[in-house]
C-alpha cells in the first residue's frame, strides 16, 4: 500500500505529504509513545537509530496536520537492558498517563510482558521479545507487529532447505548465538524443525560480550556444518567474520538474524564481508517515498532529530516501519471510535491494520484478534561487496509448525 496513499487521504489529510503546507499540529492533546531503550549498554548500535527514527516520523507527521489534528509525542528513556530499569521506566511514564510502550530489548519486554496485560496497555514488541506474543488471543495487549525471532528462524531454515536441493534429511545446520534470552529464542522452534526435517542441530552457545568466539568456531570447523544461522549483535558478527576466515568456513553460508548493518559490514570491511546472508524484515536504503518525504520536509531544513548519515542504516528504517504501523492504528482508532484515543481502541487500531507496508519499506502487514504478528514474512539478502541483494521473496514459512509451537508456549502463560 503506498505511503501517499493512507497519511495524505486519512492521518494527514490537510496536508500535502512531501512539501506540505498544512500547519503544524499544536493545538490539541497529544498521542504519547513510551519509548524505554537501552540508550548506554548493549543495544546502542541500534537503539539511536530506531529512537531517531520515531522521533523524525513524529515530526514530520505533526508538520502534516498530525493524526486528526493530534500531534504525536515520542517520550525516549534509557533503561540500559537492564529489566528492572525497564520496569521503572513503565511505571514512570504510565503514572504520566502513556498508554503505548516499547521496550526494544528482549529482557526488558519479558519482563514488562505480565504488567501490561495485567495494566490493559499496549506493549509493541515488533522485532524482539517473546516468540509466542503473536498470539493475541493470549497476549490481547502485545503487539509484535512483523516476523518474531521464532518466524525469522524458521525462514532460515526454509531458505537453506531450498539452497540444498529441497532435502534436510542429511544436512548439518548450526546455531551460533548469544547465550542470553535474545539468543536463546529461537531454539524451540529450531528443535521442532530439526525433528520434522530430519536435520541434525548444532549448537553453539557464546559467552557475552562475544568476543571470544575462539571455542565455537572452533567445534564449527570440527563439525563441519552445511550453514551457520546467527544469533548474534553489533560487533559479535566482526569477531565471527575472523573467526570464520581462520576456521575455513565460507562466509557464504553464514546467515545472519536481522541486526546486521552497515556499521557491521563496514567493520568486517566491505570486500571481506562479500558472501554473507542475513534475514531481514524491513528493505533498506532511502529510495522509500517514506523516507525521501523526511529527508526533504526534515533534513534539508536542519529539523531532523539526529545525524544524517544515520538515515543509512538499515536499522533507522526499522524504526520508520515499527512506528509508521503505530501511527496507522493510531489514526485507525481515532477514525472508527473518536478521541480520546484509549488504550482499548488503540487496540482495535491495531487489530484494524490491513495490508500495510509503510511505502515498501517492509512486507505488507494485517493485524487480526487472533494474529498480532501480521503475517511474519523475511527475505534473505546477500551483501555484494558494495549493496545487499535480496535472494528471495518476501515469504512466511513452516506457518503451521510455527503456530503450533506458538499454541503449545501461550498456553502457559499466566500474568502471575
């Protein structure tokens, strides 16, 4: 669906998008985003960009007439990955009165998962967080809009079923991932798989920070594995890069989850970096009628929110992605229900979301009751040397597999 499409004749509707001369909104109570991130710690190589993000689409959506009339708010806070300071930051801000939050850490959001559902307030949880959250016939107030940590997975393994002849029965598929809960998520579903493909699984837990990978990679070059899938952060895939090259695995069958970026290619060194795969759930690059409305309505008037050269980075459009579908079940809610805008109808906004994918920028999406997930599809990448290349459609696979694991881990879970 095109961007043009749904801000010019629905949230913006005063406005005209890119050069608009619609004013600002400023006269009515605002729309107020929690954002509670790891601003100091472990995911500062994402967390500015996606911060940046939001905060620039808050802007330009307010310089376009806001969401019938409401100028949205995007309140940042560091919580430093740490659960308890997440914990505080959700307090803080609902005694302020937020209503919608986002954590972007996965510690963080399982620790804040029990209290929303019990508080009735929207926990996004796009790109992160617990695999099973997609099921909002349990997790009525969890929104993980996009492919969950368990999906991605499962991608991965579809891709790397097909790159080998359509056969698993023989192969050999490792898992290389941070021995915390972002690593460990997938590894349910990666089981469920291995039992119903018939692949053997190995894995390869490694110790935080991750810059000692020596013991892995080493059991890698002993095992001798057809692919390596990745679970791991910012500098983790720099160190694998070097591990690879001195164990003699091919960086061409090592595929990455999604928090891979430029800064990590450019770190390995582009020509070194030629071969390896990552899934990923948003397209990057500025050529997005999104983005390029930004630029031009924001940065060529010095208004943006931070850097530039940020706007690069695949992750700044993963902000755009998370925080446009929120805008849309934002003016969504307003549209069907009226202000004030509550939590019970930014709900229904959310579950009102129909074939939605921000200019392009990633797959389209529809929320439903029962599916807060959207549909879960990734496309594998390759990095060139000088781009990355998509191998593959947009897709969603072992949908059923997935559902069930899902079914089987949200029955077990109690706000208690």
């Amino acid at each position: 669906m095109k961007f043009l499409s749904i801000f010019t004749a629905a949230a913006l509707a005063t406005a005209t998008v890119l050069g608009g001369t619609a004013a600002s909104a400023q006269d009515k109570e605002p729309i107020r985003f929690g954002l509670c991130f790891d601003l100091s710690k472990s995911y500062t190589f994402v967390s500015p960009q996606v911060a940046q993000a939001a905060q620039d689409l808050a802007k330009f959506t307010n310089k376009n007439g806001g969401i019938d009339g409401h100028p949205v708010e995007m309140i940042v806070r560091d919580h430093g990955n740490e659960p308890q300071r997440g914990v505080e930051c959700y307090e803080q801000l609902k005694r302020e009165g937020v209503f919608i939050f986002y954590m972007l850490s996965t510690p963080v959001t399982n620790a804040i998962v029990p209290r929303a559902m019990k508080d009735e307030n929207i926990l996004m949880q796009s790109f992160s967080g617990r695999g099973d959250a997609v099921d909002g016939e349990v997790f009525e107030w969890v929104f993980p809009v996009g492919p969950t940590y368990w999906q991605q997975a499962a991608n991965d393994i579809a891709f790397i079923k097909n790159q080998l002849g359509g056969d698993l029965s023989e192969a050999k598929i490792g898992f290389m991932y941070f021995d915390f809960p972002f690593g460990q998520e997938p590894i349910e579903i990666l089981k469920t798989l291995e039992e119903k493909e018939g692949f053997q699984l190995e894995l390869y837990p490694v110790p935080l920070p991750g810059s000692d990978q020596s013991g892995p990679w080493s059991k890698v070059r002993r095992d001798k594995p057809d692919y390596v899938i990745s679970w791991m952060l910012g500098g983790g895939h720099v160190v694998a890069s070097k591990e690879m090259r001195r164990n003699g695995f091919p960086i061409d069958r090592y595929l990455s989850v999604d928090w891979i970026n430029e800064v990590d290619i450019a770190n390995i060194g582009t020509e070194e970096a030629t071969g390896i795969l990552r899934g990923t759930n948003v397209a990057g690059g500025q050529d997005h009628e999104l983005i390029q409305g930004i630029l031009d309505t924001l940065y060529a008037n010095g208004e943006g929110s931070g850097p530039e050269k940020l706007l690069r980075d695949v992750h700044y459009n993963k902000g755009i992605a998370i925080y446009a579908v929120a805008i849309e079940a934002a003016r969504l809610a307003i549209e069907q229900n009226g202000w004030p805008l509550t939590a019970e109808s930014m709900k229904a906004g959310y579950e009102s979301v129909k074939n939605y994918d921000a200019g392009g920028i990633m797959s389209p999406v529809t929320v439903t009751p029962q599916d807060h997930g959207g549909g879960g599809r990734t496309r594998v990448e390759q990095w060139t040397g000088e781009t990355w290349e998509p191998l593959t459609e947009w897709s969603s696979d072992y949908g059923e597999v997935v559902w069930d694991v899902i079914k089987e881990s949200s029955s077990t879970f109690s706000t208690d």
